[in-house]
C-alpha cells in the first residue's frame, strides 16, 4: 500500500493488477544476476546431459501440470522423427513427476528422456550452457529460466503466451509455437537445426 512503485513481469500481470486492486504497475523483466557476466560454463556437462552425443533439448522446471511436460514429452517424440539422435532431459520435481515418467515409459521413448531431478542453482548455468535447446511450453505469460538460458547462448522455444520484448523475440533465439504437439515439435526441430 505504502510502496512508491509497483513492477510486474508481464503486462498480464500489470492489467491484473489495476484490474483487481486499482494499482498501476511497470514491467520490469530484468531477471539475471550481474555476476552471470563473468559466469564460464564448464562445456563437460554434455555428457551428463547426453552420453551418447547428439543434440539436447533441456526442460527446467517444477514439474506440475501448469509447467505443460506432458505437452513437451508428447512433442519430443514427434522431434525423434526429424533428429533422431536427440535427448530430452528434464530437470526439476515436483507432484507431476510420476505420471510423467509413466509417458516416459509408455511413448517409448525411456532411452531418449531423463530425469535430472532438482538441479541446484550453481550448477544450472553448466546444464544451460551444454544444452542446444531450452524448451518451455509452460502456461505462463512469463518465465525466467529460458532468459537464464538465453544468457548461456542456448536457443529457447515457448509458446504464443510468453511475453517479451520484440528485440528478444527476433534475436534468433527464440522459436515461437503455439501450445499443442505439432507446433511445439516444429519450432523444437527448428531451433535444433538452426545455426548457433
């Protein structure tokens, strides 16, 4: 009540705001600490991350039903058809994680998902850095971690839901899709086979 300003991460979240509580809020999506610009990833992550070798595509997460794994394993598979050396790893827990695994298990695809489980922050920026593709198909306006891999040089694909600022989106990092499996797979493959 007594605060001078009012910041949000999402104009969703300003329209809310005025909305519910007759409050005017500015977004302010500066998310990254400053001492990520002198962070030096340790590239030997890749092999945690995928073994075998071939491209990775990264989830990192809390895993419940808002945060759309089902829609990211469910497209992953699809992603297999046009880059079948690919792996999908999952980083995080959370209440979904059971049901999860089990669409792991029952699309086939256990040799080609892991599980990282929780991932502390010191060593998140390395998981980051020895991904190609960072993929969030949450149901969010807003979400910082594909920014945090965007600050590793990893390519991100979200859905039409994110927002975010039009340099941002046009950057050559960013793959847009909409949330459903065909487009998530497209935009995952694209990003997969794009220079960088």
């Amino acid at each position: 009540r007594g605060a001078r300003a009012v910041v949000a991460p999402s104009m969703r979240t300003v329209r809310e705001l005025r909305a519910i509580h007759g409050v005017e809020a500015t977004v302010v999506r500066g998310c990254l600490p400053s001492s990520l610009l002198e962070k030096r990833p340790v590239r030997s992550g890749r092999l945690l991350l995928a073994p075998e070798g071939g491209p990775v595509v990264l989830s990192v997460c809390r895993l419940e039903p808002v945060k759309r794994i089902d829609l990211l394993i469910r497209s992953f598979a699809r992603v297999r058809v046009d880059v079948p050396d690919a792996t999908l790893v999952i980083a995080g827990r959370g209440p979904d994680e059971p049901r999860l695994r089990a669409l792991v298990r029952d699309s086939g695809l256990d040799a080609h998902v892991g599980f990282a489980g929780y991932v502390p922050e010191e060593q998140i920026w390395d998981y980051y850095a020895a991904a190609d593709v960072l993929a969030a198909p949450a149901m969010a306006d807003f979400v910082i971690a594909p920014y945090e891999a965007m600050a590793m040089g990893c390519r991100v694909v979200w859905t039409t839901e994110m927002e975010t600022e039009p340099e941002i989106e046009h950057s050559g990092q960013v793959f847009v899709a909409r949330p459903d499996e065909e487009s998530f797979a497209s935009a995952t493959v694209q990003a997969l086979r794009a220079d960088g």
